[in-house]
C-alpha cells in the first residue's frame, strides 16, 4: 500500500521536471514591468510602427483579393477539330451584288458559307451607334499603347456582357444601300482566305468562282465597309478583338482591302468564364486595282488567315491564403525589427553627443603632484560640487 500511494508524488515529479524543461525553452522570456522604462521616444517610434503596419496591412489586403492572369506556352495538338469563325460585316452595297466564301488552302475548295445570313441595312450609323464605335476605336487605341489592359478585358469577359453593335434607335426611312453580312461558319484548322467581292461564289472543278454579271457596271463597285466584329473559336461577348469597330472607306470603285492574320489558339480559364478561343494579330493593306499600272488582283475585301502551331493558356490567379498570412507576418515582424534597430542606434547617437557636450562643459585641472612623482589629476572636493 505504500508504494501505491507513492505513485502520484512520482507522477507530480514528473511533471514538474517536464515543466521546467519546457520553461527552459522559452525564448520569449517575461521581463517584469517593475524593470520596463518607458520613454517619449520609444513611443513616438511606437506609433509610428504602428500607423506602418496598419498602411501595409491595408495595401496587402488590397493585394490579396486582386487577381492576375497567368500565360502557358504548348504546342497545338489539336489538327482534327474545326476552325470557327464569327463573321459580322457591313459593305456599302447591296446584297445582290456581293458574296462571301472562304476559300481552303488545304482542299482547294470553297468551304460552306450557309451560316451566313445576308441583310439589307443603311451603312450610316446613326447617333447611339456612331457614340458606340467612337468608344470601341478608343478601347482599340489604348490597348495597343497599353498591353496590360488586356489582362482587365480577358478577366471582365463572361457571357452576360456584350460589345456587339446596339440597334438603331432612330427609325430612318432611307432605302437600305448596305448589306450586312453576319454569322459564322465552320473551316478546317488550316490557313485560308475568306473574302467578299462582286457576285455569288459558284463551285468550279479548279477553285472557286463568282458569277459577277449581276452587277452591271464597274462604277457601282463600293467596298467600303466596318467591321463590327470579328473572332475566330468560341465566341465570348466581352472580349474585344482587334479589328471591332474598324471602318474603311473606298476611295477607287475598283479597291482591294487586305487583311493578313495570325490565328493562336487560346484557352480562357477565370472565375468567370472557361473558353476556347482564339487571339489574332492583324496587318492592313489596300491598294487601287489598275492593271495598265501592274497593280493587278480583284476588288473587294480579303482576309487571309493562318494558325500559330502555339497554343497559349490564360488563366486568373489568385494569391492563397497561407501565402498572404505569411506575408502579413512578414510585415508585422519586419517593421518590429526595423524600428527597434533604428530606435536603438539614434538612442546611441543622441547619447554620444549629449556626453561630448556634458563633457566638454568641465575645465582641465592642474595636476597635483605626490612627493613619489606621481600626479593626482582628479578633480578636488570643492564647495560648489555636488555629487
């Protein structure tokens, strides 16, 4: 029964040797506060650590719900699956005189053009509609000055927003002298040419083509025309492709407009939208058709197309938690640090010279000699000093 009752006093032995231990290993030892000296200084440098850190708590936050979009590189592997593109063009003539197709390099035929619809409209804009691309050629003008605001357009895109063309709010009783091509329409994953000139595309056994003679003469040729939209893939409303709201009047009946673009496959991942779409980089070229002068060719409008073998993934980003925690105590202990050092050296400076200048207020004494030879340089016991 003895050694039975002897066990708690072990046990309680125990722990107080695992408490000690662990006492040992403190390394944020309490220092009583009968031995803490406070000062004017060590609490100027207080708050203003402490307005610091409240600034930079702030602007990491900040931070930290902000997002970024991350690039990736590969190599396009996809070849079997088919091109989309979206069409929505405006030619300053009427629809029976024009037609569109795309002619594809790799089978050397014309790829069907029936998502396209053909309608009659007036080709100038009217007040809300001219206020709209006036906005949309601004957008154009800032971001080939400004690349990162492709990052603001690529994380506002999802489905509900669209930069399409308003209708018209006027309702204008001047005849239609336009045609509206609008749609999309499907093509292999090769370089191609789609294009819209005079007459309807026919099949030929060597290409493709158009059965011009529904227009009687050459000074009803007018291809002037606006771009509305453009894009290849999956169309996303919100994004805005370069050449949305491009407007180009004809100053020849017989005009050729060129456009030369370099299709790289895209996959959109935000917290918006996940799609897979297509940017493009585009070169304008026009030229008056005149064969005497060696400018040969047809009238109308062209734009040849050709894939990047790259295919780039886009994808929003956003700072974990853990790592903004981190950071947050990065700064916390940071400025601790920093101000306790700074606080510490200019007490040090402010030290030394006030002792240079207490000590600088004292007059040499002569010295005493001793009857030994030794000199006495301490400072007499007078009446006026006070210790």
């Amino acid at each position: 029964m003895k050694e039975e009752e002897g066990f708690p006093e072990d046990e309680a032995t125990e722990s107080e040797k695992t408490l000690s231990l662990v006492k040992e290993l403190d390394a944020f030892p309490k220092v009583p506060e009968s031995y803490v000296e406070t000062s004017a200084s060590g609490g100027t440098v207080s708050l203003i650590a402490f307005t610091t850190m409240a600034l930079l708590t702030i602007m990491e936050f900040s931070v930290y719900q902000d997002t970024w979009m991350k690039y990736e590189y590969e190599v396009d592997k996809d070849f079997s699956s088919k091109l989309r593109i979206n069409i929505d063009i405006t030619v300053a003539m009427k629809c029976q005189y024009v037609g569109a197709d795309v002619l594809d390099l790799a089978e050397t035929m014309v790829a069907s053009a029936d998502g396209l619809v053909y309608e009659p409209t007036v080709f100038d804009l009217s007040p809300q509609q001219k206020e709209w691309q006036r906005m949309l050629q601004l957008i154009q003008s800032r971001l080939q000055e400004e690349h990162s605001l492709q990052d603001v357009i690529f994380k506002s895109a999802f489905k509900s927003t669209s930069t399409a063309l308003p209708p018209r709010e006027d309702d204008s009783s001047q005849s239609p002298n336009a045609c509206r091509i609008h749609g999309h329409l499907y093509v292999n994953k090769v370089a191609g040419n789609f294009h819209i000139t005079v007459g309807k595309a026919i099949p030929h056994p060597r290409g493709h083509a158009h059965l011009g003679s529904t227009c009687s003469t050459m000074e009803s040729y007018n291809f002037s025309h606006r771009i509305d939209h453009l894009s290849f893939g999956e169309l996303v409303p919100a994004i805005i492709n370069p050449l949305d709201g491009t407007e180009k009047i004809a100053i020849d009946h017989n005009q050729m407009f060129q456009y030369f673009i370099t299709v790289v496959p895209t996959k959109l991942h935000t917290y918006k939208i996940s799609a897979d779409t297509h940017q493009f980089s585009v070169t304008e070229r026009e030229r008056i058709i005149n064969h005497a002068a060696g400018s040969h060719g047809v009238s109308g409008i062209f734009m040849k197309y050709d894939l990047s073998s790259l295919m780039v993934t886009v994808t929003e980003e956003h700072m974990p938690f853990w790592q903004f925690f981190v950071r947050l105590c990065g700064i916390v202990g940071g400025i601790f640090s920093t101000t306790g050092m700074l606080h510490g050296i200019g007490k040090f400076i402010v030290e030394i010279i006030c002792c240079r200048f207490r000590l600088g207020s004292y007059k040499p004494v002569n010295s005493v000699p001793f009857e030994d030879g030794h000199t006495d340089n301490h400072l007499p016991l007078l009446e006026n000093n006070t210790h």
